[in-house]
C-alpha cells in the first residue's frame, strides 16, 4: 500500500472514530437529559455502546456546558445537569415560607458531617450540650443524616453520617470536598486569625477502623433485645 493510500486511510479511521465519538457525546447529553435523577458512569455504561469512553465523554460535556445556562455538575459522584449558578435567581418563586433548622440541629448537622464518623456522645462532648432525642429524628427525617455504623467500644454506641441526598442538596461530590478552612475564613464563618491549634477535620464516608457496619438486629447490650430505634 502506497504511502498517500496509509495517509487517506488513516483519516478515514479518524474521521470515523470523530463520528463515533460525537454520536457517544450526544446519547450521554440525552441521557443526562432525560434522567430525573443524578446518573453515575455504571450507569450511563449500560446504556452506552461496549467500548465508549464515559469518563471522556462527561468531561467533554463539562467543558462545553461550562459557560452555558446550564451545568454539568457532579454530586455524590453522579452527574446531573444543573442551572448554573448565577443564573438561580431567574427561577426562584414565592413560596410558603417553610420551617426551618433549629439552631441545634443546624450545629448537629455541622458537627456529623465534619467529623463523621461521629456517636451520639460525641456530638454532645463537641457542642458543650446534652443533645435531645428529636434533634437527630428531624435530620434524619429529611434524609440528611443516616446511622451507619457501630463503634468497638463499650457499649457499642451507633455512629451517624451523611447522606446521598445530603450531597445532593449541597452540591458536593463528597464529604470530602465540604469547604475547608481557607474557604471558612474567606465566607466569613471563622476569623481570619483561628484560634491556636485550630483545624478542620477530614471526614470520611468509609468505615474507619474501629466502626462495624451498622445492623439493626444487633441486640442491645443493655436492654439485650434488637434495638430497632438508635436514634
């Protein structure tokens, strides 16, 4: 084969693969779309022809939504377009004013998800306070906060972190991109000067290494029947 043939041949490939791509691009944008819920790669995979490069693909799209009215965002690692941001307000309606967080349950909030995972107790030794039984149900009422685990001490005592519908709600990829502290101080929520020994924790939705998934048929070690109601 002639050395022109390779070259028209090579393009040929490459415009084919360039075809290929943008057909990939379009079905990802469709079902990002479509979908009322934030989709993970797995599950855009399954929907995608054997072979295509999803994580390409959605980095793609970002970039070209990126200046657009709308958003490709990734939150609790699942994308999902979005109005961006500077643009909330042309959507915003009069509504009923709903209730809102106590200042305790907005503190509680705070303290589960920096320092998760986190017991009961030591929410309560962090705010100074004894905490009351309902601070917990209304976080986990609205799907915040969930038990997730249990931790190897003395009693077993649950532990509690956040949610999907946590990230969600908040825009984040994970806890682990929850503002740090430049970003505190910058928002004005710290002082420009912390005080000494001041830092911000590193939270993990993992189990760490002295916590068991948490199963609701564990017998209560005081009561020694299934405690069906932690928090």
């Amino acid at each position: 084969m002639s050395s022109v043939a390779k070259m028209i041949e090579t393009i040929e490939t490459e415009m084919e693969a360039e075809q290929t791509n943008v057909e990939h691009l379009r079905m990802v944008e469709a079902l990002l779309f479509a979908a009322s819920e934030p989709l993970d790669i797995k599950a855009l995979s399954t929907s995608l022809p054997e072979g295509a490069d999803v994580p390409g693909l959605l980095k793609a799209l970002q970039e070209e939504y990126q200046k657009r009215g709308v958003n490709l965002c990734c939150v609790a690692g699942k994308y999902q377009f979005r109005t961006a941001s500077d643009l909330a307000f042309l959507l915003r309606k009069e509504q009923p004013e709903q209730k809102r967080l106590s200042k305790a349950a907005i503190e509680t909030l705070s303290i589960i998800a920096y320092h998760q995972p986190v017991t009961r107790a030591e929410i309560e030794d962090i705010r100074g306070v004894a905490m009351s039984k309902g601070t917990i149900d209304i976080l986990m009422e609205i799907g915040w906060i969930k038990i997730r685990g249990r931790k190897r001490t003395p009693g077993r005592p649950v532990t509690y972190g956040t949610t999907e519908a946590f990230l969600v709600q908040f825009g984040l990829e994970s806890v682990a991109h929850l503002p740090g502290l430049d970003e505190l101080k910058a928002a004005g929520f710290l002082e420009a000067i912390p005080p000494s020994g001041f830092d911000v924790p590193s939270p993990s939705d993992e189990l760490s290494a002295d916590e068991d998934p948490y199963d609701p048929n564990e017998p209560d070690l005081l009561t020694g029947s299934p405690n069906l109601d932690e928090a």
